[in-house]
C-alpha cells in the first residue's frame, strides 16, 4: 500500500496541473458572462474598488477548489479502479 501513495505522488502534482490550468480557464469564462467585462480586477489594480476585487477574488477561490477538488476525486478513484488500492 504504500508503494501506491508514493506513485501516486507526481501523479497528483500532475493532477493539480491540470486543475489549476481547467480552473483559470472556467473561471474566466463565468468572469465574462458574470460581470461582462474580459478581463477580472486585480488586487493590486489601482482604479478598481474593494467591491470589485474581493467578490472576484471569492468566484475564483470557489471556482479553483471546486475544479481541484473534482480532479483529486477523479484522479483517486481511477487509481483505485486501476490498482483495486485509494491513493489517500
């Protein structure tokens, strides 16, 4: 069991890859449609209000866990039907 959790290791760095990279773009996405504008506010943008950066900054927290969170699952559960053992 243990040899699983530790191949099982640059298969979740991999995994959180992916997530990180379908998150932005899902998140970008819903930004268009939400807000109308292409590109969201950053942090450190000057001319934009704490009430434009911080409800962008909680969509893209709740989006990026929520993808992660789908990939881990995902990837966890193909590992255990592929080795019959969970990753975790």
């Amino acid at each position: 069991m243990p040899m699983i959790k530790l191949l099982y290791k640059p298969l979740g760095m991999l995994f959180g890859l992916l997530a990180g990279a379908l998150a932005g773009a899902v998140f970008k996405r819903v930004w268009r449609k939400a807000a109308g504008q292409a590109e969201a506010p950053e942090p450190t943008d000057e001319d934009r209000s704490w009430r434009e950066v911080l409800p962008a900054a909680a969509l893209q927290g709740a989006i990026l866990g929520t993808v992660r969170a789908a990939v881990d699952r995902g990837g966890a559960v193909a590992v255990r039907k592929l080795t019959g053992t969970w990753p975790g």
